[in-house]
C-alpha cells in the first residue's frame, strides 16, 4: 500500500455533551493502524508489528468512553492538554500586568487545562486519505474566560500517519487577546506484550532537569541531570527505575529512544518542544507502570517565572508545536 487510508465511525455521545457524536477517526498504512477520538483529540491506539509481524497496540487504552469521562482518578490518557499542559501555580496568571485567576483543580493550583480541559471536549473533526500520508484534524474554540483564560482560542490537534510508520502529533492555536498557551499529548507507551514497561530500555538527550518540582511546581532553576538516576544519555532498563519529572531538552537531535527488547518494537521521538515530562506511571490508575508518558511541552509554571521559555500567545501570532514518533521493529537500530 502506498496511500494512507482514512475511515471513521461513530462511538457513542457523552454524559457532558449529550448532543454531540463522538467519533473514532482510523489511519492505516497497511503497517501501522492509528485510532483517534474527537473526544479529548485523544490517541486512543497505535498498533504497531513486532519483529515477527505480530501486530499489538503500544499505547494505553482505556476500556470505554465512560473511562474516558470519569473525573475520579482522571489520568488523561492519550488526551490532549490545554489550553496549558502541566501545572500553573496558584491558578496565578499576570499577562503584561494584568492578573487572572484560573480554575484550581490540584488543590490550590492549576494543572492540564484545569477541571473542565481540553481533553474533556468533543472537538471538530474530519480524517482524510493521501498517497504518502494520512491526516485527523481536530478543532475546538475556547471562549474568553474559559477556566479564567483571557481570550477566545481557537486550537487545531493533527494526527499525521506517514508511509514511513510516522506519526505526527500537531498543535496550533490563535487567539484574539494575550493568553497561556501549550497543548500537549498525554498517550502512555508500551511497546511489549508486557503488562509492566520494566524490560523496556529508555534514552533521553536532556542534560537537566527542572528542580524543586513539588507537587509539579518547579522551584525556577535546573540542575544537572550527571550521575543521577535521571542519567539516560545511554540505554537504561526501567526496571526498578521510577521516573515523575521535567526535563530541559538538547536540541540538534531526537530527544528519546524507547526500546523494547523482547518485541524489537523501538519508538524514536523528536519534537521542537523545549522541554519534556517523563512519568514511568506508577500510579496508573489502569496498572501501575503500564506505560510510559514521554511529553513534550512547554515548561511547567512558565507564567510565573521569567527565566523559562515563555507560553504566552499574543493577537497575530500562531502557536505551533511539532512532536513526531517513529515506529520501528528493528533491534539493530
């Protein structure tokens, strides 16, 4: 097969939004299949051949559109975050002097959106076929005030599924006043047949990490990541390695490698993010340590300290962020 083929089917209609249809969007390169919801823009499966062309979805998968819905112990698997992945804190927000209060939804702070996100709308949407890729686009509008943002946001997420066993993860967004602004995806990987991700080996190409980071909340400086256990310049095992933190990326090169050696499965992913949260998912609500999460973003807390990569979106501007993963069953790669 040389074309990307695109389908679609109903699922069902949700508790919040009881009007209208959630829908599952399919990419298929005849290699690997990806499953897409417009509820949350949430990745829902990614069934990728192993060495022996056994096909197996790598990604967590929870077991109906009411899991997905439940607010209790609400993990936003594969979802999409916004309007700011990660935590604001306080729900403390001043844009060019100017302070706004954002709905609190870790106890006194802001984290993932808040408690009515991104990932808990029915998104626009529509998939189509190509010769050489296939495409999910996803639209949502986000009024001014919605969960204390300034501004109306309009956020478009693109699933891209290339002949190559790409996948493209696209965020964009505008708005018509200055606001917050930094989507991400929160799928968890698991490239073996595995219930835990203990034998997989994982490499990262982050020389720091953000300090602090109590309750998410960085203390505003980073540290170097040498001789620690946040060491992955080189392969490590994940087992017995427990992992809940935010790096500083390098630039110049893929940021992670994520290998699993029993199915071959090896999962290369490069972003133009300047920063990536690792969690190895021990508390999973699912299973603890069924997957890992690998997300690229903006840096937490960026509003409220002026050394970080700023998040804000500004009138005229377009916000793009890129993430691509590679799907490969090749152990001498």
């Amino acid at each position: 097969m040389t074309r990307v083929l695109a389908a679609e089917r109903t699922i069902g209609r949700t508790v919040r939004d009881p009007v209208r249809e959630v829908t599952e969007f399919t990419l298929d390169n005849n290699r690997v299949r990806v499953a897409v919801w417009n509820y949350g823009a949430t990745l829902v499966s990614v069934v990728v051949p192993d060495l022996a062309g056994a096909r197996r979805n790598v990604v967590i998968r929870l077991p109906d559109l009411a899991a997905y819905e439940a607010a209790e112990n609400r993990a936003y698997v594969g979802s999409t975050m916004g309007r700011f992945a990660r935590i604001v804190a306080g729900g403390r927000l001043v844009i060019d002097g100017r302070e706004y209060e954002l709905a609190r939804n870790a106890g006194p702070h802001h984290i993932h959106g808040g408690p009515e996100g991104f990932d808990a709308r029915v998104w626009d949407g529509h998939a189509d076929s190509g010769e050489k890729s296939g495409r999910v686009v996803l639209t949502l509008v986000s009024p001014d005030g919605d969960q204390g943002y300034p501004g109306e946001l309009i956020a478009t997420t693109t699933y891209e599924l290339d002949i190559h066993n790409r996948l493209t993860i696209e965020f964009t967004a505008t708005t018509d006043a200055p606001t917050l602004c930094g989507l991400s995806n929160h799928a968890f990987w698991n490239l073996g047949s595995e219930p835990r991700i203990d034998g997989h080996e994982l490499q990262l190409h982050a020389r720091r990490v953000l300090a602090g980071y109590t309750d998410f909340v960085p203390s505003g400086r980073t540290v170097p990541v040498d001789d620690t256990e946040l060491d992955f310049s080189y392969p490590h095992v994940l087992q017995r390695v427990r992992i809940d933190a935010f790096l500083a990326l390098d630039s110049g090169h893929p940021v992670a490698k994520l290998h699993d050696p029993e199915s071959g499965r090896l999962l290369v992913v490069d972003t133009d993010q300047p920063g990536m949260a690792v969690y190895t998912g021990d508390f999973l609500p699912v299973r603890p340590r069924a997957g890992i999460c690998l997300q690229p973003c903006a840096w937490p807390d960026a509003p409220n300290h002026a050394g970080f990569p700023s998040a804000v979106l500004r009138p005229g501007e377009t916000y793009r962020s890129r993430t691509t993963f590679e799907l490969l069953a090749d152990q001498r790669r």
